[in-house]
C-alpha cells in the first residue's frame, strides 16, 4: 500500500470513478441493444454523433481528441462507416492527408433513426431526475475533465 492517504475527496472521486467505468459498461451494453436493428453498435453510433454534432467538417484526429479516444480506433471505424456509404471524406484546406469526415445522407438518415429510438429511451432513463442534479453531475464531470487535460 502506498504511504501516502487519500483525501477525502480523493476518496470520494474514487469511488465516482468506479461507478462511471460501470456506468460506462452498462451504457455500451444499451447502446448496442438499443441500435443494433439498424446495424450499429455503441462504438459506431458514438462516432456519428461526434460527426453529426460537430458544429463544421473535422478530421478523424479531432473527433477522437473530442471524444478522448485513440485515433486509430475512430480511423478504423471511420473506415468501415466510409466503405458502407454512411460517411464520405472532403479534402481538408488546412491538410493534406487528414481529410474531414461528414455524414452522407444515408448516414444522416441512419443517425436520425438512432436518436429516433434514443429519445424515448434516455426520457424514461432520466425520468426520477431533476435538471438540477443533472447539472450538478454536469459540473463535476467537466471539472474532472478539465482537471485530467491539465494534467496531461
């Protein structure tokens, strides 16, 4: 064991750290339940929406710092979507070889489906939840974060 003691704090984010990797898993679960009828996974889906709800074209390199991933994982799966017509690649101004990547209207059309079946779903998820906790976890995760882009 380490000599050092946690805070309490340090504690108590432990313990909320624990509890989103769980949530994280049973999130990934729904997800693929939720739109696998529309041939995606959780994974798929999650790049989508990271296109979708870009607010202009990026690269594959800025959806996966956007959504703290690897790159290489999002390349692969931006690849399968390009071969299957959902996304095309542009040319990039700004680069050379990392083209943007933007939703074809299949893939707009497959993306609306998706959150078609969403709604009802996160609405009876969220359900006993008032905005204001739901602000407040808000808040404690963009701090969390930040904290962890501070720290490299």
């Amino acid at each position: 064991m380490a000599d050092e003691e946690w805070t309490e704090a340090g504690k108590a984010v432990t313990a909320l750290v624990l509890d989103v990797f769980r949530l994280n898993g049973r999130l990934q679960l729904a997800g693929d339940r939720l739109v696998a009828g529309l041939g995606l996974t959780s994974a798929r889906w999650q790049i989508l929406g990271a296109i979708a709800y870009a607010e202009r074209p990026e690269s594959v390199a800025w959806h996966a710092r956007t959504m703290g991933v690897h790159r290489q994982g999002v390349q692969r799966i931006v690849n399968e979507l390009e071969k299957e017509g959902i996304v095309e690649f542009q040319p990039n101004p700004h680069h050379k070889r990392a083209h943007l990547v933007v939703l074809t209207p299949k893939g707009q059309k497959l993306f609306d489906a998706a959150i078609a079946l969403q709604v009802p779903w996160v609405n009876d998820l969220s359900k006993d939840l008032s905005p204001d906790d739901i602000a407040t976890a808000t808040d404690v995760i963009e701090y969390l974060k930040k904290r962890l882009e501070e720290m490299g």
